[in-house]
C-alpha cells in the first residue's frame, strides 16, 4: 500500500472533517455547514464510504487531501505531510536522501521551540517573574500548560543561547526574536527583555510567535513577535489550538481580550475561549471560529476601547451568519473578576450572554432618547450593526424595537437603513463561485452518473452517443467495461486522475434522491436523461459539421461541400428524433 492509500486508510474523511466543521447525518451522508464559502444552510456532503467531502454551491472539496488543501491552503506536499504526522504513517525521507537543505520553516519552528526551553528554563530561576506570577494569581499548573516563560533583562542573552543552539544570524530575526537596530552597526539584539512571555501556536498547535509581557515600567506593556513566513496575526487567535474541542463540545466560543484574560477563564473552568491578543479581530479569524461553532460570546474589556473592539467583532462575526452574544462584568476585564470573584465570573460565563444587540438597545435607552441628538447618534450606532444581520426576520425584529425605543416608526428606520452605504468584501475575499453555477455537471455526465448509480441498467447505455474524450469519454468506457452488478467507483477501471470526479457524481446522485427511484422510473429517467445528452451531443455536432460546410464552400471544394451537406442532414434528423 503505498503512503497516499495507508494514510486514507487510517484517516476517514468524516474524522477529518469533524475536526474543522459540526457534522450532522442526512440520509446516507453527513452535511454541515460549508467552510469554504459564507454558507447559511448545510451544503457540505460529507460521503464515508466513497472518501469525499465536497460542496455542490461552491464546488469545492474531496478526498481528505483534497479537502485539507482546501481548508488549511496549503500544497498536496504540506498536506502529504501534515496527514501523515497525524496518522502516524512514515513517510521516505526524499530531502535526505537527495541531500536537500532542511525547509526553511522547519528551521524557523526549531529557533522558537529552543527560544521557548530558554524562556521556561528562565522563568524558573527568576523570583522577579516568579513574584509577578503569584501577584497574577496564576498557578503553576497553567504555566506548565501553556508554556509560559521568562524572557530575562538583557539585550543579547536569548541571542547568545540561540546561536549556540547551531542557528544562524538571520533565523533569529526571521523568527522573530532578534532585532537588527542599525544596519552599519550589524548588532542584533533580542526583541523580548524582561518580559512575561506567551508562546502563540496556530490553529493546529504549532508554535508560530511570541507575546511579551512588560514585567517592569516599559513604553508598551505588550510586544508581539513581528510577522513572517510562521507568524501571520491576522489569522491566528490566541488559545483556539487549546479550545477546539471545548468550542465544539460547549458549541460556542468566548472572545476576550487579553492573554490573562483567557487564562482567567480557564481557571473558573470554561476553556472554549480565544484572545485577540493585542490585534482586531479579522475576517481570518471569524472563518476559523465558523469551522467549529456559530455562536459567539463577547467578553472584552469594560472601557470604551472594548465597547468599539466589541462592536467591530460583533459586525464581522453577524456578517458570517453567527448569533453574537455578550457578557457584561463589573471588574475591568474578566481576569480582575477571576481574581476578585471567581464564582461569580463562573456562573456568568456558564451561563453564556445576552444577544449583543440587546445589550446595545439597553444603553442607547438608559442614555436616554428624547433629543433629536440623542435619536440621531443612537441610530449612527444601531444601523450599521442592523446592516450586517443575515436573517430579515432577526433584522425586522430590531428594527421594530429601535423604531419603538426611539418613538419613531419602522417605516423611517428602514428608510435610513437603506441610505446607509452597504458592505462589500474586498473583491480577493468575494467567493464569486458559491451558488453561482446551477449546474455543476453536464447532462452528459448527469446521464452517465445514472448508468453508475444504477449498474443494473447499463445495457441502456448504447442508448447514450459516446462521448469524446476528458472525463466523460473516460467515465464512458469504463461503465462500457464494469460489471453490471456493482455500482462502486472503485471497481470502476478509471484513470486515476477521473476517479474523484467520479466519486463526486456518484454523491450528486445520492444528495439530489436519485438513488430513491423504483426500477420502473430509473429506466424511465436514464433514457430521458440519455435523450437529452444526445440532443446537445448533435447540436454541437450541427455546429461544427455547419462550420465546416461554409469553409469548404467559400473554398469551392464542391466534393467535400457536397459530403458535409448529407452529413448535416443526417445529423439534423437525429438531433430532431433526440429532441
């Protein structure tokens, strides 16, 4: 079996899928919302026994390579190789063997991962970090958990470490923990100084950056690693590679702010939560909180930073159909109620939020509506939060309410509604694809999908003209050639190149109910569906063999004009008895 056949062995496409999306059973597959495009209804046909998982509105998916591809972006040799990490399966050691240089990133993740030894090895040694930790009420059992270190007060320590760790000038800085200050000079210094220091892992718990903690009175409390080929922070969110299994479990996800933020709540007992981490929340992030859940939880901080970070993320996270819900506490942020009152922030927390909207109509009201000022800055805030609303019926009821807060009609707010400049994605975001194309296969492919699912009546198929080369030639002559009693793909004798196509059309079948016909209306639909793929067979043939008699005429080559005027004729009676 060779590595690609092992790996799909070992590693079911539903297991691989359940990891990204919430899958639910439907007849003979499973579905669930799409993560490749801003699904509202499940669309995503998840096939156990034929191995794929695809999207018939966007056209996306398929084996579990294909579909890793797809969702993580990366090549099949990333995928090759993250599959295989996961499934155990040994891969032959190509680079080795040929001699090649070890990949770049893998250099980049060895600096980190040996700058984060030093930086625990540093915190154990260090009563002014250890002292700062105790003051932080956070104990030992989550420094061991979340890798936290110490980066000591030195401009050249970590440096000094790495180099002696065998890496080079350069993969220090492009990892993110050296800094070059003067390029005449060519000294490199160590980005982190006496700083608490957070590793940060993507989604998939590989250690991608750093966040430091200012321990002493520094400029900026918080310093993150800077971006580069590992560390891209637009789509990493602080902690999601320690919640995905909570947020799928609990079925929601909580946002906060901060790095202590997030170990707070760990502490009173709810792990299904993300930080920003000193960053906005991007349209990176939403999509990959959607592969795990449809609820959000809001609990940023208290100030009047937080009330904006909360209203952006509330208008990113309603965009992509999500129900955005918000906790309101009393301390400044949910580390401080950790600290002043953990059961409290317990029961809070486990008793999830209140409708973030809800909680933006109880401001505007207790700040009071009475003033034409007042009605018109309410509004300012509430339309464009109403503007990002997926459901109209979610819409219409906010609508009603701030119409009644403000002593207005529903009428007049709609109509403001409407002037209001609506949101676009930046065109490289749009899926121009999704719910598109109507049709995903031909009628000759349709027609052909029948004979597969119903192997029994392929002594039909000379009914069906043969198509010419590509998938259908191909998918053609090998039900010319398969037995009649079994309807498996993989007894098919395709090319390998056709068997995902063919997988893909076999699922069509399944999802669209023609596996439910009784025999009589199998045969009935098969030459109907033959009829009809004939009928554009011979329009297309019409239209080239025309083309070639209008050639041959303007060329006066009579003989040849003559053949090709019978051939036409011919064609056209059959186009007509197929029609």
């Amino acid at each position: 079996m060779d590595e690609v056949s092992e790996i799909k062995a070992r590693l079911p496409i539903e297991q691989l899928v359940a990891q990204y999306c919430q899958l639910k059973k439907k007849g003979r597959t499973l579905i669930c919302l799409c993560p490749f495009h801003n699904d509202t209804h499940p669309s995503l046909q998840v096939s156990p026994d034929k191995g794929i998982a695809y999207c018939f509105a966007c056209q996306k998916g398929g084996d579990i390579f294909k579909f890793y591809q797809e969702i993580e972006k990366v090549d099949f040799k990333q995928a090759l190789k993250d599959l295989a990490e996961k499934t155990g399966v040994k891969l032959e050691e190509r680079s080795e063997r040929t001699s090649l240089p070890r990949d770049e990133k893998e250099r980049l993740r060895s600096c980190l991962e040996a700058a984060q030894k030093f930086f625990r090895d540093q915190l154990k040694v260090s009563s002014v970090a250890q002292e700062y930790m105790r003051k932080r009420q956070v104990p030992a059992e989550q420094i061991e958990f979340f890798g936290l270190g110490y980066a000591p007060d030195s401009f050249s320590l970590t440096y000094e470490h790495l180099l002696k760790q065998g890496f080079s000038r350069s993969e220090i800085v492009a990892a993110g923990l050296g800094v070059q200050k003067d390029l005449q000079d060519g000294r490199i210094y160590d980005r982190f100084r006496n700083r608490l220091m957070f590793p940060i892992f993507d989604h998939q718990g590989n250690l991608v950056a750093f966040g430091g903690r200012a321990l002493g009175e520094e400029d900026a409390k918080y310093v993150n690693s800077a971006e580069g080929p590992l560390y891209n922070k637009s789509a990493i969110l602080y902690g999601l590679n320690f919640a995905r299994e909570a947020i799928r479990e609990k079925k929601s996800v909580l946002l906060v702010e901060g790095y202590f933020d997030l170990l707070a709540c760990h502490r009173v007992g709810c792990p299904n939560v993300v930080a920003v981490s000193g960053t906005a929340l991007t349209e990176q992030h939403v999509k990959l909180l959607k592969r795990s859940t449809d609820t959000a939880v809001l609990c940023l901080d208290q100030d009047r930073a937080g009330h904006d970070a909360a209203e952006r993320a509330f208008q990113l996270l309603a965009r992509e159909g999500f129900q955005v819900q918000a906790i309101s506490i009393t301390e400044k942020d949910p580390d401080e109620a950790a600290n002043a009152h953990p059961d409290v922030l317990r029961q809070l927390l486990t008793d999830g939020g209140v409708p973030y909207l809800d909680v933006v109509l109880s401001e505007i009201q207790k700040g009071g509506t009475a003033s034409v000022q007042s009605k018109r800055a309410a509004l300012q805030r509430m339309l464009p939060l109403l503007d990002t609303l997926v459901s109209s019926v979610e819409q219409g009821h906010y609508i009603a309410r701030i119409a009644t807060a403000l002593g207005s009609t529903e009428t007049a707010v709609r109509d403001d509604l409407k002037r209001l400049p609506r949101f676009s994605p930046p065109a490289h975001e749009q899926d121009s694809s999704a719910g598109e194309k109507s049709d995903h296969f031909s009628p000759i492919e349709i027609a052909l999908g029948l004979f597969l699912v119903y192997p029994q009546h392929r002594s039909l198929l000379p009914e069906l003209i043969a198509p010419e080369g590509g998938f259908a030639g191909a998918l053609y002559e090998a039900l010319k050639d398969a037995p009649e009693q079994n309807g498996s793909v993989q007894a098919l004798p395709l090319p390998p190149e056709h068997r995902d196509r063919a997988a893909i059309l076999h699922l069509f079948c399944e999802v669209h109910g023609f596996l439910d016909w009784s025999e009589s209306l199998a045969v009935r639909e098969i030459r109907k569906n033959c009829q009809r793929a004939n009928h554009i067979t011979l329009k297309l043939k019409q239209l080239e063999i025309a083309q070639l008699l209008k050639e041959a005429r303007v060329d006066g080559r009579s003989a040849e004009e003559a053949q090709l005027s019978t051939q036409y004729q011919q064609v056209l009676k059959l186009a007509k008895m197929a029609g």
